[in-house]
C-alpha cells in the first residue's frame, strides 16, 4: 500500500532497463558507473523507508516512539523554530523588564520546544528540502541561543546513525564548511558525517556525496581536522579500559589503603589529591602498585584521553538524563533543572566554559550538589573556587589562542557527550552504538583517499597497536606501508606481529623476514621468529633463532632452558641434555629445570638419572604428572610393583580418577616403546592396576 515506494521502485527498474540497453546497443555511457551505484542507493533507501514504516506503529524502542509522540500534533520543524524563536523573544522581553531573572514558566515553555527541535531533526527521515532550508536559517540566525544550535546540530548527528539518509549527510557537511559557524558547530558536524559514512560504510555512496566530499577535502582545515577527528574517535576505545582501571584497580585500592594510611599517619594525612605532600603516603602508593597506574592515567589525561567517564558514570540516574535531548545539551547554569544549585556566580561561569569535562559531566556534578548538605556544599565550592580558578582561567586562555586546540576540545566534548549517550542512556541497547564496535575510519573506502598522510597513518596504527587492537592495527600499518616512499623495518615487524597475535603465523614469519633485510640482528625479531616457527612446530628453524639469541647472551640460563624445550620437542634429546646441564651449571637452583630435565633423561635411556632427578621432585610439592612419570621410570626399570605404586599416586592427586590416569598412560605409549616397554606389558600393569583397586 506505500504506493510512493512502488512508484519508486518503479522508477528504477525502468532507468535500469534503459542503462542496460545502451549497453547491449553498444552505445557508451561515461556516467553508467555513477548511474549504477545511485540506482543501488536508491534500492536501499527504499529499503530503509518501508522498514522504518513497518516498525513505526508497534516498535517499543525510543526512536519509533518519539516519532510516535511527535505525530500526536504534527507539525513542519519551521513551525516548531518559529514558536522557539517567539518564545526565546518573550523571554529575552521579560528579563529585560525583570532584572531578578527568567520565569520560570516561560524558561520551562522554551526547554520543551528545545527538546521538541532536536527530537524532530533527530527521527526526519527523509530530511528534505525545506527542513534543511529550514536548519541553515536557525543556525545563521546570530540571535538565535548558541546552547540551541548545539543541540540541533546533535540531534541531526544521532539521525544520521539510524538511517542512511544522503541530504542528512549532505547537510552535516554544509555546516562543517560553514566559515561564519562556532567552531563548536561545525566540530559536531564533522564528527557526525564520519559516523554515518562509518557505521554505512558498506553501502556505495551516491554521487553527491562524494562529489560533496571532494570539495570539502579542498577546505585548507580539512586535512588537520579530518586527522584530529580521527585521532579523538580512536581514543574512545581507551575509554572502557581507562573506566576498568579506576573501577577495578585505582579506586578499590585507594579504600584499601585507606585503614592503613591513617592508622600511620592520621586522618588529616590522608590526601590522595596531593600525594606529594607526604613522601610516606607517595612510599605506600609506590609499593602499592597504584603510583605507576595513576602516573599512566595522567599521561593519558594529558594526551587527551576521557578519564572521567568512570567518576560520572555513577551520576547519570538523575530524572534529568531520561530524555535523551538533555544528553546533549549544552551546559547551562539557568536551566529550571540546576537553578536551584546555589553557586557563586564567578563559579558557574567557570564550569560552564571548563573544557575538560563535557556538558553532560558538568549537569551531574550540579545535580550531585542537591544532595550535599549546604554547609559543606560552601565549603567545597570555596575550595574549589581558591584553588583552581587561576589554574583553569589560565589553561582556557592557552587553549583559546590555539585555534587547533579549540578545535580539537570541541571535537572531543561532543565525542564525550555522544560516548556517555551511548554507554550510559537508560534506553541505550535502541541505538547503534560505533564505539562498541571501534571506529577505524581506514575501512571507509570513500575516506580512504584523504588518509593519505603517512604521519597521521603512523600515529593511529601505533595506538591500535599499543592498545592491543590486532586487526585494526594490522590494517593501518599495512595501509601505512603502502604510503611510504621508501619500506621500513620496523613497519614490517609490526605488521608480523600483528598477524601472529592474530594467528596467522605463516604471515608473520613472511613479514618478519621482510624486516631481517633491513635489521639481521634485531634481537627482537630474533626472539618473535624463534616464537613463531616454535608455534609453527618448525622445531629445528625454531632451535636456530634461538641459538642466535644465544650466541649474543651465552650466559642467559632462561634463553638455554627455552632452547633445551625446543630440543626437547624436535627429538633431539642429546642437544636438548647440553641445554639443560649448561642451565644446571648457571643456575643449579633453577626450579624450572628439573622436570624437563629429569623427562630428557628418561626419553634418552638414562633411567636412573630420570629416577634420581625424579626423587628430588617428588620430595618438594609434586603433583599427579610428577608420579605418572615416576612410574615410567619405574616401568623402563622393570620394577613394576613401584610402577603400579606411582600410577596409584597419581590418580589420587588428579581430577578424573581412574579413567583419566589410563588415558594418561596410554598418551605416553611412544615413550614406554622407546624404553623398551611393549603394549602388551602396559596393558598388563593396567590391568594389575585395576585389580589392585579392587
């Protein structure tokens, strides 16, 4: 019944028809390839609008609701801007009347109709013409609230993650290029554009995207701020392990410590804000481990990493964040929700422009302060206010003369609302989420061609690399290599690395080959191709990597010991012994030789050697392999009643009892042949074992 998708498919499939004559008519067509992934577009847009119209009436998720609620009184969003615009002109009237402040009837009046802007730009779908006619008057309207263009602009950016929808996209990429905008604006913008070309990124784009995208890579900014989008969208990825850390380590440790710290040094020395103040306090902190994991955490504060996510997470209950507007609204100390607060003026301006926390952080820490008694509500506001004002006036006004700075705090404030949005909303399971999955903005193969600069390349591979993300890692460093003028090792072992965390050992050792041309002696990739063709099972290639190893470190007892097991598994028993009596010698202590050792013995004939070596294990906490092994020793020997004795041991010491004891002796077969033990005489003890059970 949607007669106007009909209509369009319709239309399709005639334009279809028609390209597929001219080319049977032999007729050329430069535009065929343009033609051909536009009609692919469209095929999905229908898609999406009969979609969208399906769940529309029944879905419970948020999206299909708000849009529910909005058709209770349907109206154009240029109507929905002209009432705003009314009520922020009676407003503005009224105060200029009333010095006291806003009513706060007429200030709840213009907060419904800001949240009614962004629902209605947030669920379009199409957006059209004159809605976007409609957004580019608002924002160039310099009367117009800034906080309310934010807010607009964030709810055309959560749209552009529900559906694909090109004259959204199309718009966002307007706003960006604007040159009259805040920067704030714009900066949203950008952000936004990249996650819907991410999150549709297997989708062809039409035309007019990136013909729209050609131009604005002309921009003199783009290529800077195309690289400081990128860097801050990778950084969201730190943000889950930085919030794991506080939660699992930091904060924990800190009230374990606690009892300790002021049962030494009393209540008043206890002050984690400044452990340098007291070095016995920064002692207990150095010991604790916790030092070196705060230290991090500011290194990584300072690069720009979101460490606060963990500290506000638990202040998102408040009624305030059940609407999914007041996420992203720009912090405001008259909003009806916070006018309560009472704070000295100089204060709240303060917090209203501190960049390091983001706007939705800034309305938990005043909707926190409702709950604290007023005496000690002053009393840390003093604080706060003597201590940091100059310190953080003077970091704004750094920031402000570095335009790319700005640019970059812009960037990540709005990342951090939209992260916390996500993570944290009530309802947060009805969107899609990109940081779940990892933005990697190299899989966009419309973007790829503006990610030609090898240095930004570089620095995103090596934090996919750093923080373990393998396949990312792997994709930027190979995407990097092909940038490079000229190859490099290190990109090489880096690539090989990456493939042999991924498992993919075959690869890796391909690549670290292609590193030795250019660094033969590289003990680390001595050690990472020993490691891979001993993963491999190439024992003896494994043995030769090593032994490089060695001939650089003769006295390493660790790098022997390891050289001896990879003889051991090569067969090589009499090069596997040299190993093991050369750790003997370094360290005769070494409690992770006689076991290898004692099994080496064994395997080459030399019982009582294995039995001697065997006894000084069994005298200090054996375990169950420990007896089965005795009792082959035993076995080899002839000595069959301590055999059955042993095995009796360890099937006592084991999981799995009897059953599991017989697949353990039936798993050594090879190694009681080789100690001239037939199957026959195995299947004998067995069973004497058996019956001696009974």
């Amino acid at each position: 019944m949607q007669w106007e998708v009909s209509d369009g498919l319709g239309t399709i499939a005639k334009n279809y028809a028609y390209m597929l004559r001219y080319l049977t008519d032999g007729m050329e067509d430069p535009q065929r390839d343009r033609i051909y992934s536009d009609l692919v577009s469209d095929i999905y847009s229908a898609s999406d609008t009969l979609t969208r119209r399906l769940l529309m009436p029944d879905s419970p998720s948020i999206y299909f609701a708000t849009i529910r609620n909005l058709g209770i009184r349907p109206r154009r969003l240029q109507d929905i801007l002209d009432e705003y615009v009314k009520l922020s002109g009676a407003v503005a009237n009224i105060v200029e009347q009333i010095t006291q402040g806003t009513p706060r009837a007429n200030r709840a009046d213009m907060e419904r109709a800001e949240r009614e802007i962004f629902n209605y730009v947030w669920t379009v779908f199409p957006l059209t013409g004159a809605d976007a006619n409609a957004v580019r008057e608002f924002l160039g309207d310099e009367v117009m609230p800034l906080t309310t263009k934010r807010l607009l602009v964030s709810g055309l950016v959560l749209g552009a993650m529900e559906f694909f929808d090109p004259a959204r996209i199309l718009l966002l990429m307007d706003i960006y290029d604007s040159d009259t905008l805040d920067v704030r604006l714009t900066s949203a913008a950008l952000v936004g554009f990249l996650l819907a070309m991410f999150k549709f990124r297997n989708r062809p784009m039409p035309q007019t995207i990136t013909d729209r995208l050609a131009a604005v890579s002309d921009l003199p900014g783009w290529q800077s701020d195309l690289k400081t989008a990128f860097l801050e969208l990778i950084r969201t990825r730190d943000t889950e392990r930085i919030n794991r850390t506080m939660r699992e380590d930091i904060i924990p440790g800190m009230m374990k410590m606690r009892p300790d710290i002021i049962r030494k040094m009393g209540e008043a020395s206890f002050d984690p804000e400044n452990p340098e103040a007291n070095p016995e306090w920064e002692e207990m902190l150095s010991k604790s481990g916790l030092a070196d994991k705060i230290r991090d955490l500011s290194e990584l504060q300072q690069e720009g990493a979101d460490v606060f996510m963990s500290t506000f997470s638990h202040l998102k209950s408040f009624p305030f964040f059940n609407e999914a507007a007041n996420w992203f609204m720009p912090f405001d100390t008259e909003r009806t929700d916070i006018a309560a607060v009472e704070l000295p003026p100089a204060l709240a301006e303060l917090m209203a422009r501190l960049p390091i926390l983001c706007d939705s952080d800034k309305y938990s820490f005043f909707l926190s302060l409702n709950h604290v008694p007023q005496a000690q509500r002053r009393m840390m506001m003093s604080q706060f206010e003597a201590q940091n004002a100059q310190q953080l006036e003077e970091m704004m006004r750094a920031e402000a003369s570095m335009p790319a700075m700005e640019r970059r705090t812009a960037i990540s404030s709005f990342l951090q609302n939209l992260y916390r949005f996500l993570n944290l909303f009530r309802r947060n399971a009805d969107f899609y989420n990109p940081f779940a999955e990892g933005v990697n903005l190299l899989c966009v193969e419309s973007l790829a061609p503006y990610l030609s600069d090898a240095e930004t390349v570089r620095v995103v591979a090596e934090f996919f690399f750093r923080c373990g993300y393998w396949s990312d890692a792997l994709a930027a460093f190979l995407h990097l290599d092909k940038l490079l003028p000229v190859p490099e090792g290190p990109v090489f072992q880096k690539i090989g690395y990456c493939y042999q965390k991924m498992g993919d050992v075959d690869k890796a050792i391909e690549y670290y080959h292609q590193a030795e041309y250019f660094d033969a002696e590289s003990t680390w990739l001595r050690r990472r191709l020993a490691a891979a063709y001993r993963q491999k099972g190439d024992y003896a290639e494994a043995a030769r990597y090593y032994g490089l190893l060695a001939d650089d470190d003769p006295d390493n007892a660790d790098l022997a010991l390891t050289i001896g097991y990879v003889l051991l598994q090569n067969k090589d028993y009499k090069g596997a012994l040299k190993q093991f009596y050369k750790v003997e010698y370094l360290d005769e202590n070494n409690a992770r030789l006689l076991r290898p050792l004692a099994w080496t013995l064994f395997l080459s004939g030399d019982y009582e050697g294995a039995r001697e070596r065997y006894r000084r294990i069994l005298e200090n906490e054996p375990n169950s392999g420990d007896y089965l092994n005795m009792g082959h020793v035993a076995m080899a020997l002839a000595q069959y009643k301590e055999a059955i004795n042993f095995y009796k041991l360890s099937m006592n010491g084991a999981d799995g009892g009897t059953e599991a004891l017989i697949r353990n002796i039936r798993a050594d077969a090879d190694a009681l042949r080789g100690a001239g033990v037939t199957d026959r005489v195995t299947a004998l003890i067995i069973d004497a074992l058996l019956y001696s059970l009974n």
